[in-house]
C-alpha cells in the first residue's frame, strides 16, 4: 500500500462522518446525501491538503536549515 491509499481512505471516513453529523440533525434524506457528499469530497479533497501540509512542512523546516548552512559557508 502506497502513502496516497491511506490518504484517501482517511478521507473518506472523514468526509463520511463529517457530512453524517452536520446532515442528520435535518432529516434521513439529508444525511444520507451529507455522507455520499462528504465521502466524495473527503476522497478528492485530502490527498491535497496532506500534500499541502506537508509541503509546509518542508518550507519551515528544511529550506532555513539549508539557508542557513549556505551563509555560514560563504564567511571567511
């Protein structure tokens, strides 16, 4: 199993529960299509925002590092 399959199981159930909650106050009907809603958009929607947090965690851990390495390099 890839990283990207847990990414989008997670997702997935996330998306699931999270349209379940907010739709089942207001009715069968509603949440039921908060769940089929919630699973489609968990599954297309994650896997961006785990890329997106972990491109932010790059750029504020590795690229300062690195910058710093370079400038200590280059004094006399």
């Amino acid at each position: 199993m890839n990283l990207i399959e847990p990414c989008i199981l997670a997702g997935a159930v996330v998306g699931t529960l999270a349209g379940a909650v907010l739709g089942f106050p207001h009715g069968l009907l509603w949440g039921l299509g908060g769940m089929a809603a919630g699973f489609a958009v968990g599954v297309l929607l994650l896997p961006f925002v785990v890329l997106v947090l972990a491109l932010a965690g790059v750029a504020l851990f590795s690229w300062p590092r690195h910058l710093l390495r370079r400038t200590r390099a280059q004094r006399p």
